[in-house]
C-alpha cells in the first residue's frame, strides 16, 4: 500500500505547518528582527538620501527590501533546524520506514518553511505601508513583491535543509548563521552599488548574488517595474532554489540510506 | 505461502567506516509468529542489526530476508511487510498522538476515511485514548513507547521490530507493553524481533533467545533450553564475618566450582544441584563458620551469559552502540 505524492507532501506539509506554528520562539523573532533593523536603518541612515544620485526619498523606501531578504535568513535557519532535529530525533528513520519519496518528504517539509516566508512577507509589506511606504509599481507590484520573497525565502529554506541533511546537526545550521550573515552585509543592503566609494566593498556586493534579490524587491518599492532587476532577482532566487534543492535531493539519498 | 515466513538471516555483518564490526557474522532464523528475543548487553550489535533488518542500514556482507524479501535487493518490499518501533521512540514533541497517527496512515496510503477510525482504534488499543489530542511533549516515557508501537502498527505488519522497547519504562508500563506484545504474537499472528538488555524480559516474553556478545551469536535457544544447558543451581553465601570470606569459600569449593555471585557473598555452581544444599550446611556448621545470609538461585538468562562471555551481563561494559556509518 502506497499514498499518492500529492497525499504524502500535503501530509508532510501540515505537519511542518502546525509545529512551525507551535514554535513561537521560531515565528516572533523571524518576523521582530528584520524590523527593528528597518526601523534603527531608517532612521540612523535616513542622512544617505541626500546623497548626489540616491535613487529614494525616503530611507524606509530604499531599505524595506532588504527586511524580506533578511527574513528569508532566518528561514534558512529554521528549516534547517527542523530537519537536523528529526534526523536526531530519528524522525527521519520512522518517515523512511513508510513508502514516502524522498522528492514528498522535502517539499513536505518545505513548505513550513515557506507558510513562515509568507507570514514574514505579508507582515513586513503591511508595517511599510503603514510607516508611510509607497509600492511604485502599485497593488500588482505587491502581488510580485511577495512571490519574489517566497521564492527567496523557499531557496534559502531548500539551502538550509540541504545543510541540515549533510552535516545531521542543528549545531552545524546555528553555526553556518554568521556565514549566511556576512553575504547580507556585503550586499547592496544599505547603499546603492553605484554610490559605494570603497572599491573591495563595491566589488564584492557586485557579486554577491544577495544585492540583486534585494535589489529586485527594492525596485518595486521605488522605482516602478524594472526588468532588469526583476528578472535578476527573480533568475538568482530561481538558481538558488535549484542549487538548494539539488544540494538537499543528493544529501537526503545519503541520508536516508535505506536499501 | 509468503505471509508465512519469518525471517532468516545468514553470516550477516556490518562493519563501519572505522574498522568496528558491530555485527559479526550472524545466522538466525525466526519463524513466523515467533516471539525473537535478541539479548545482548550495550553496544553488543543489537541495534544494528535491526537496523540492517530492517533496511535502514546496508549490510556489509552476508544476506538477510525478512517476510521473504531480501532486505537489499527488495528493500521497498520488506518496508510493507515490517513495522518498527526504534530505539528511541521517535516523536515530534510538538504534535499530538492523534496527528502523529493520522500522519503515518496517511503514509502508508490508507484510505482516508478509514484513517479516522483506525487511529481511534489504535489510541484505544494502546491506552491513549485520553490523551490523543495532547502534544507529545507532555508525554511519559511509557506514553510514548506506547505510541511509538501504535505507529508500527498503522499498516497491520507481519513483521514486528521492537529495540529496546522497554528500556527506562516503569514496571506497570513494562508490563502493559509486554501484554500488548503477547497479544500481538499469540491472538494476531505477528512475528515480534524483539531486542532487549533485560533478562526477564527476554526470560518472559520471547519463545526463543539469542544472546549476542561483540556482534556474535553466543548462544540461542528456548530460555527453558539455554537455562538447561547450564543445569546446576548457584549458592551464594554471605559470611556473617569479613574474616571468614576465605574459610567459607574453601568449605564450598568442595560442593562445585566457583562462580561470579553478589558483591559480599561467596558463589558456587552447586555440582549436586538443589540436593547438595543440605549437605553444604553441614559442613559449614562442622567447621564452625557462620553465615549472615545463604541464596540458592535456580538457572538465569544471566548464567546463560556468563558461562559463554564469562562476564554477567548485568555488569557487562555499557559501550556505546556503534552505528555511525
């Protein structure tokens, strides 16, 4: 007797779903963090748009973007937690033991992962827009904005469970946290590339994939709709959610190891 | 006819990475319907070869069929027919005993509307009941372990897997667990591989033992066969002086061969069996040495093991099992 996959991710899905909500301690910082740092950001860097060429206003504009790249950090974290817990717990080993498929069992678990990149989304879009932000490319914009921040947030997620399946330890994923930190900081997080005076540091958050998926968001928020922007956070989120999962199907055969 | 077989394994081993052999060539057989008991003490190989049995580890040599399927080559199969309640009782503290059960139905491709009932049957079965819509975080150790069968269960398995099921239970929890097994074995049919490291367990419950020591097969048989094989009885003797220890030793010495006893007492495997316990008194009143206390102990499982490891497994070395891969 076998279920279908459409049965065994719904059901891995819930799952997932109902204890990530059952953890606060994962839900409330995931989403208090990113904007207590858009908060001191905007008010400490607000000097910055008057800077010759900054392209925003407002500070709050130009920084909201990064608060769902930063959120999405944090569901790496969770999601590999969670996955390094059941392999510890020997969750994993039960799970193995049903005629579940390897492909099921990572989008079932997955899919908290993305339920929180959701919340964190919608959450951090309505507290813009009520500290004054304005969408440039309008209630459309927002609709991509949040599809933009999922995909983010499920590629980081698939990055997370990928090292949660290599390494079997949810210490390996606290300590890979730093790691995850340093790419966001030397991004185009708080300046436009193109107003950067430190050359190493302009050089680096150019190839940094993390400045263009901040820099897709942030486009919608102050400039309007930007193509090319767009299609470059939209093609590295995709190439990260690839790689993530690619990483997480070869680390799971191993992991599993059933015969 | 399939259903009928058990299982049947042949110079199975499992070596890892670091050169350790926690399984080292072993041969059993259970039938079906059987209660196995695999007695062994720590890091004796036990848990591993569950694991390779039930294909969640690869051998390394050597073959294993379980249910009639080879357990490398038809691993998928030998997963249908098995259930398994692991070492440790593997359960997301943040769900419910309900939603563990819905979940593992669900799994295994049960129909769902039979999943609402046979998740109520199988929390009423294990005593659950009650606490269904708990999570599992607040959970005893014996309400998990029960749990934890509940889950093995889901797909009515011919073949049960039991590691170390009572291992930290309370004597009420253990005994409700050994009952629940009984009834699977003998109303149901179910064949139970049963591991354990306590001697009564083994003792009661199972209908055959194997005792494993460093991954080998020691000894096997009925507890009634293997407690035969060693015949005699042993007398523990526990001077009523330190300073007699020696005299009393040398006076028992000539009703049978020393052997390994309680910390204070002085141990023979009596040569006459039960009838020579008059005998001993006697002479130990002629020599004039007295006793504060005097045990004469039938065969155990533990004799069993200690005449062919010559360590008790009660005080056998606690090693880690060794199953990083």
């Amino acid at each position: 007797m076998s279920s279908a996959f459409p049965t065994q991710v719904g059901n891995l899905a819930r799952r997932s779903i109902v204890r990530t909500l059952r953890q606060p301690l994962y839900v409330v910082p995931s989403l208090l963090f990113p904007l207590m740092l858009l908060a001191v950001n905007s008010s400490g860097l607000r000097a910055a748009t008057g800077l010759p060429g900054f392209p925003a206003d407002s500070y709050l504009d130009f920084a909201l973007g990064f608060s769902f790249v930063q959120g999405a950090l944090f569901t790496t974290s969770n999601a590999g937690t969670e996955l390094a817990r059941d392999i510890q717990t020997g969750f994993l080993s039960r799970l193995s033991l049903t005629p579940i498929r390897g492909t099921a069992l990572l989008a079932g678990h997955l899919a908290g992962a993305v339920l929180l990149g959701l919340l964190q989304s919608v959450v951090y879009l309505l507290v813009g827009i009520a500290a004054g932000v304005r969408l440039e490319a309008g209630a459309g914009g927002a609709v991509v904005l949040l599809a933009l921040a999922l995909l983010i947030a499920t590629g980081f997620g698939a990055l997370g469970a990928a090292l949660a399946l290599r390494t079997g330890t949810g210490e390996a994923i606290q300590a890979s946290f730093p790691l995850f930190f340093a790419f966001l900081f030397l991004s185009s997080m708080n300046l436009p590339r193109n107003l950067m005076e430190v050359d190493w540091f302009r050089t680096v958050a150019t190839y940094n994939p993390v400045s263009y998926l901040i820099e897709g968001i942030r486009s919608l928020v102050i400039t309007g709709w930007d193509g090319q922007a767009l299609g470059l956070g939209f093609g590295i989120a995709s190439a990260i959610l690839v790689l993530g999962l690619a990483a997480a199907s070869i680390a799971l055969r191993g992991r599993l190891g059933r015969t | 006819m399939e259903g009928e077989r058990g299982i049947e394994v042949e110079g199975l081993v499992r070596e890892f990475k670091n050169g350790i052999r926690a399984v080292d060539g072993i041969d059993l057989s259970v039938a079906a319907g059987e209660i196995y008991g695999f007695l062994g003490p720590n890091g004796a190989g036990k848990s591993t070869t569950v694991l390779v049995l039930t294909t969640l580890l690869p051998p390394t040599a050597g073959r294993a069929r379980v249910a009639g399927h080879d357990v490398v080559e038809e691993g998928h199969l030998v997963r249908t027919a098995i259930g398994a309640a692991l070492q440790e009782a593997a359960l997301d503290p943040f769900l419910t005993g309900r939603e563990h059960l819905r979940l593992q139905t669900a799994l295994h491709g049960i129909a769902k509307p039979a999943r609402r009932q046979l998740t109520a049957e199988l929390l009423e079965r294990v005593g659950l009941a009650e606490a269904a819509d708990r999570k599992v975080g607040g959970y005893s150790g014996g309400m998990k372990r029960r749990l934890d069968l509940a889950l093995a269960l889901v797909h009515r398995p011919r073949i049960l897997f039991l590691d170390e099921p009572t291992t930290g239970l309370d004597p009420q929890s253990r005994t409700a667990l050994w009952e629940e097994v009984g009834r699977l074995a003998h109303d149901e049919g179910v064949t139970v591989f049963l591991t354990t490291q306590y001697l009564e367990e083994a003792d009661v419950l199972a209908d055959r033992v194997a005792i494993i020591d460093h991954g080998r097969i020691v000894a096997e048989g009925t507890p009634a066969a293997l407690k035969a094989q060693i015949g005699r009885p042993r007398l523990e003797a526990v001077p009523a002086e330190g300073a007699d220890r020696e005299a009393i030793a040398a006076v028992l010495a000539d009703f049978g061969e020393p052997c390994a006893g309680a910390p204070r007492a002085v141990a023979v495997r009596l040569a006459e069996g039960a009838e020579g316990l008059t005998e001993v008194v006697r002479a130990l009143d002629a020599a004039g040495l007295a006793v504060a206390d005097l045990q004469l102990h039938a065969p155990s499982l533990d004799d069993v093991f200690l005449a062919k490891t010559g360590r008790s497994l009660e005080g056998a070395a606690e090693e880690p099992e060794r199953i990083e891969a």
